[in-house]
C-alpha cells in the first residue's frame, strides 16, 4: 500500500528577482513524498511549483488536491488523466514522485548521458530586472561567466534604458558571438509592442518572449505574423490544458517559437504533447524552468537532456535561492550539468 504526506517551503531568493509583473522576494513549494508501507526507507518526492501571477491554479487548489491525493493513494495514475490535468503543477509533481518511487528514491528519474555526468545541457544566462546600472552589471557577469546566449527581462524600468543596455552588448558582441533574447512577460499594450519589435530589430535579437498579455489573440496572432523578429508564446500555453485547446492556440497565433515551463502546463506528458504539435507546425521551442527548487529541476532537466536539445533551454535557476536544497546539479559556462559523484541533501524534507 502507498502512503503519502506533503509538506509546504518558502525558498528565499539571494536577491530581489524582478520582473515586469512585479518583484519577487520570496517562493512557496510543495512536494509531495510517497513510499510503500513495507519499504518505508524508499520514497518518492515530487514538486507542486505554481507561479503566482502566471499560473492558473492557486496555492488552495494545491494544497486541497495534495491533501487528497495523502488521504487517497490508490488512484494516482489515473488522476494523471483525470482532474489532475486542471491542475497543472501537481498532476507535474505526481509524475514526479511516482517516477522517483520506482527508480528507488534515487532522483534519477531518466538515466542518459547526462545524469552520467558526461555530456550537459545547454543553457542561456539570464538578467533580471533591476536598475540600469544593476541590470548592466548583471549582463557583463553573465558574459564573463561564459554564457553565449543571454535573456534579459524587458519591460519594467523603461524602453529606452532598456535599448541603450541591449544597444551597448551589440556594439561589443556579434549576433555570431552573442545570442540576445528578450523577454517581456507580457509588459507591453496592443499598441506599443508593434514600435518595440520594430526598434529590436537592430540589435538581432533572437526573440521576444511573450510581448503582450496572455489572452490577447488576434493580437498576438498579428504580431506573430508580422514582427521583424520572431515572438515566443511562454504565458499564452498556460490553462490549455487539452489537446484541442493546443491546437487551436498555434494554429491561430502561428508563433515562430514556444516556451514550455513543465510545472505550469502539467509535466513531462503535456510538455510532450506540446512539442510534437509544435513539431508538425515548424515551430521550434525550448523549456525553462519557473523557479522550481532542485527537485522539480531535476526532473525537468533530466527531461529535458533525453531530447538531444542543441538550442539554449532556461533551465539556470538553481543558484537563485540561498536556501535551495542541495543537488547534484551545477550550472557553469553556459551549460547546466550533473555530478553523479555528488549527492542529494534532502535533510529538508525530513518530518
């Protein structure tokens, strides 16, 4: 028989992370931990990262699912394609612990080459929000930190400063040395994202992450298919949670990329779905995190490396908490990797 509790964690980042939504100064998790009741040693844990803000879910719905998901364990597969699917971070966190259970509590959940500790992940370095100075600082240590793809958050301290920071990284590095993305969070009107892909364009850029709020389809699908630069929908995927939906979202808006974030479209199953639709369509896409703690980028990113990806994924974000729970992963030069020699601290998840 399975049996299960959950516990809730506040991560707290080592600097304000901001964005164009907003600051954020703190995190809540939960995870969700199974075992057998004749292997009480063995024990499977899996992450529920909601995003306030962006997902569609809120912490109640989490917490009321986990507690009966704790009281009720004989039924989790099937909940995977039941009412879990409208709750996108725990149906992830469910795959999760299931997975871990059977590979013995290990946190090996997709044995590769990476998890062998020889090959690594592709990742891009990413620049938050801040004053223009701060934010200019934060772009040289990205570049000396030897990250060739590097995305900075657009939309919170004012175009123009933002342009100027973009503008002095073009003067210095070619777009055959540097790749540039933006992301907006969906900072901009209807009105203003025509002239800022327009004042982009000069700076190839590789992309703009989601332009204009969620929601706004005839406008994004305008955008998408006149920008002089290519858009990627990151927001917009999140609440479609069955396949028509999908489909109709990049048939209509026809994006040159998507960005899929595993705990807010529902894990490893909804992440594939959306990258075989995209496939069909050409549209390319990567994954990124959405500030899990290192359970839940674990598991995306041992995800991720069985996919041969080549482009840079944003999976960089473990060294943004000061109280992260320690892991075999390290991100270093532009490349997240695995260190089987290293171990697993989850003396935090302890009762």
């Amino acid at each position: 028989m399975l049996r299960a509790r959950w516990i809730e964690r506040t991560l707290h980042p080592r600097f304000e992370l901001g964005t164009s939504k907003g600051a954020i100064n703190a995190r809540t998790v939960w995870y969700l931990i199974a075992w057998h009741h004749d292997r009480p040693e063995v024990r499977g844990v899996g992450e529920a990262a909601l995003f306030p803000g962006h997902s569609k879910e809120f912490p109640a719905d989490v917490k009321t699912k986990l507690l009966e998901l704790c009281m009720d364990t004989s039924n989790w597969e099937r909940r995977l394609h039941g009412d879990l699917v409208d709750v996108p971070s725990v149906r992830f966190a469910v795959e999760q612990c299931l997975k871990d259970l059977a590979a013995g509590g290990t946190k090996t959940l997709f044995p590769s080459e990476f998890t062998l500790g020889r090959q690594a992940i592709p990742i891009n370095g990413l620049v938050w929000m801040g004053d223009k100075a701060t934010m200019k600082q934060r772009i040289r240590d990205q570049i000396e930190g030897g990250y060739t793809t590097v995305k900075m958050k657009i939309g919170a301290i004012g175009i123009d400063d933002e342009l100027d920071l973009l503008k002095a990284v073009r003067a210095e590095y070619r777009a055959s040395d540097l790749i540039l993305r933006v992301d907006a969070n969906g900072a901009f009107s209807a009105a203003q994202a025509p002239e800022v892909l327009k004042r982009l364009t000069d700076l190839q850029v590789h992309s703009i992450e989601q332009p204009v709020a969620p929601g706004l389809y005839e406008v994004m699908a305008d955008l998408c298919s006149d920008s002089p630069i290519p858009i990627a929908l990151d927001e917009d995927l999140i609440g479609l949670n069955t396949h028509d939906a999908k489909v109709d979202l990049l048939d209509h808006l026809k994006p040159q990329y998507i960005v899929i974030k595993p705990s807010l479209v529902g894990g490893w199953a909804a992440t594939q779905e959306w990258i075989e639709l995209a496939k069909t369509r050409n549209i390319s896409w990567w994954i990124t995190s959405a500030l899990e703690s290192s359970i839940g980028l674990n598991a995306i990113a041992q995800y991720t490396a069985t996919l041969n990806v080549s482009m840079a994924q944003g999976l960089g974000t473990g060294k943004v908490y000061a109280n992260n729970i320690p892991s075999p992963m390290l991100a270093e030069k532009g490349f997240l990797h695995y260190r089987p020699e290293a171990e697993w601290d989850l003396s935090a998840l302890s009762p």
